[in-house]
C-alpha cells in the first residue's frame, strides 16, 4: 500500500477510563473558561473567574500527567524560577502580532528549552572537554579548553523523524542543538514523512493519511535508533501514532521513540503515550482541550504557517522550495541538516 490510514476511533481506543473521566472534568473547566471569554469580549468582568478556572486546569493537568510518568511538561518539572520565561515565550508564541521572523526567533528559544528538560544532563553526570581553536594568533595561535556534560550516548544514536511542514524547521532546529551538545559535532541523519490529516472531518471521525510514495527513508536505518519528532504543535497525536505504528508495523524496533512539542493539548499527549508504549514526549506548554476540528484550544492557530507563510491551495511547495524561501540566514546556521536533508531525499529515490 503507498497510503496508511488511521482512524480516530482507533486512537481513542488507546485511552482508558479514567484517561476519558480526567479529559471530561477538564472539558467541563474549559466550556466555563469560555462562558468568561464571551464576558471579556462583551466588556463585562471575568478576570478573577478565568484567573481562577486556569488555575484549576493547570492543578487537574499536573495530576493527570502524574499518571502518565511518559508525559514530561516544562512547567511540572523544571525549578521554579523557571517558570515565567516559558510562560513568557508561550504568550509570545500566541500573539496574533507575532509575525513571521519573530516567531521564528521564539521557536528556536523552546527547543533550546526543551533540549535542556530531555537531555540537560544532572550533577554528577560524566565530563568531557572541548577543545577550541581561537581566532587569537599572538604571539601563538591559542586553543581553549572547556568542560562539558558528557551526553554522547543519549544523543549520538538519534535520528531526525520530519513530519513534514510545520515539523520541518523544528526538527533541524533540534538537530542543531544535538549537534551542539556532541562532543563529536554529531549530525542527525533524517527521514522524512508526508503525513496529513483529512481537515474536511471532524475530530471524532478524523483520519491520518501517511502517503509512503512522497516520503523519504529507509527502514533499515532507523532500526535500533532513539526516533526524534519535533513538531511544535500535538493536536491529537494522530499524526505521531501513524508513521511509529507504520515503522513498528514494518519491523523497525526503535531504542525509543521521543516527541518534542512546544504545545501539546492533553488529549494529544495521552493518546501517544497509551498508543506507544516505548515513546516520551516533552511539551513546553500543555494545552487542555480540542475544538469540534481538533485544534488545539487556546492553541497559537496553524504553526506551520506562522512557520513557513501560507501555501496557495493549488500550488503547495514541495521541501526543496519550502526550504529555499527559509532564506540565506537559516540556510547558513543549517548547512549541515540541510546536507543530511538533501541526502535523505536524493537517496532514497535512487
């Protein structure tokens, strides 16, 4: 078959009882967060009342995602201090006023943050040094020494898993950061994944179509490795469950499977972590609830088209020309993923 589908109800079908009572007490808080968004909107007072209500969802979520060890949120886990440059960064994210470039920026930012909440490393963990070359020549060519956490073996097996679009920048973001953190300057292969789902449907009858004619891999090369999603947005953790499903279903056997997200909604992050059963995800925010459509609620609207700007309906780019309208400046800082990205489409269409 050069097409997979996956079904709503089969995604639903992963979650248990008490996964569905959790997401009904939380739909019920935010039905009356939005009784207080129609008072705002109408001039009428409701801050204390939805100050209150988003307290309430955040105290139920931090429960919830108790029960579900798999499911790491920045805000739950990093110190306090912490706290409001995420929320901060968030708030950014979702201003209709955030423009392109600027967004951008803010991007980049969470999957620094969300590097550090996977991989940041503890007291006590292995060192190992660096040594640099500095553009110092007087009165001879000087070198630096620096110490590092030593993360070789948690980041040098990982490869890059692009859903494409909106995941595309994210995922070399993400490998950069890897790139960085290797003593070795390790580039993440990637695979690339032409998944969509079916938007004329609704969120309970959804269907996710992986189309294997226009992706791009080879399942013998992801086979024992550490899969790396980055996808700033998880709306229902379709997309996810799919291309895992698929490779699993193929006979590909991940070391594990990790999914990085700078917004999850909470029904997204469960379905995952109950569908796959060797995955983690790591969100910097978790969203509570999903629209008749299934998307996220509060949500920041389509990600990767504050990403990448609109396609034209007719004419959607394909990668080559996604990339090439990221510009000179992201192609520079990315000059080693998009190589990695040029080998992964050229070969495997050999």
């Amino acid at each position: 078959m050069s097409k997979i589908i996956l079904k709503a109800e089969d995604l639903d079908g992963y979650l248990s009882a008490a996964d569905k009572d959790y997401l009904a007490r939380m739909d019920n808080l935010y039905n009356q967060a939005m009784r207080c968004f129609t008072r705002l909107s109408s001039g009428l007072q409701a801050e204390d009342s939805l100050i209150s209500l988003y307290n309430e969802m955040g105290v139920l979520m931090q429960e919830i995602c108790r029960m579900a060890p798999n499911i790491h949120v920045y805000g739950f886990q990093s110190p306090q201090e912490s706290h409001p440059e995420a929320s901060r960064l968030i708030a950014k994210l979702r201003d209709v006023r955030t423009e392109n470039q600027e967004f951008i920026y803010y991007i980049q930012r969470a999957y620094e943050m969300l590097f550090k909440l996977a991989w940041g490393g503890s007291p006590g963990s292995d060192k190992n040094y660096l040594i640099v070359q500095t553009p110092v020549t007087a009165p001879v060519h000087n070198y630096a020494v620096h110490k590092i956490t030593n993360i070789d073996d948690k980041i040098e097996n990982t490869v890059m898993c692009v859903m494409l679009r909106g995941a595309l920048l994210p995922s070399m973001i993400m490998s950069k950061e890897i790139q960085e953190y290797s003593s070795h300057g390790y580039v993440t292969p990637f695979a690339m994944f032409k998944i969509q789902r079916d938007d004329s449907r609704k969120e309970l009858d959804m269907e996710y179509i992986l189309d294997l004619d226009r992706s791009y891999f080879r399942l013998e090369e992801l086979d024992g490795k550490d899969l790396v999603f980055a996808d700033p947005m998880n709306a229902t953790g379709g997309s996810l469950v799919t291309v895992v499903k698929y490779l699993l279903d193929a006979g590909v056997k991940p070391r594990s499977i990790l999914f990085f997200n700078v917004i999850a909604a909470l029904k997204g992050a469960l379905r995952v972590v109950r569908a796959l059963d060797n995955c983690t995800v790591y969100t910097l925010w978790m969203d509570p609830m999903l629209n008749d459509q299934a998307y996220i609620m509060p949500g920041l609207g389509d990600a990767g088209d504050r990403i990448n700007g609109r396609d034209g309906e007719l004419h959607p780019r394909n990668i080559i020309q996604l990339i090439a309208d990221y510009g000179d400046n992201i192609a520079r800082l990315y000059r080693s993923q998009l190589r990695k990205i040029e080998d992964t489409v050229l070969d495997t269409k050999k």
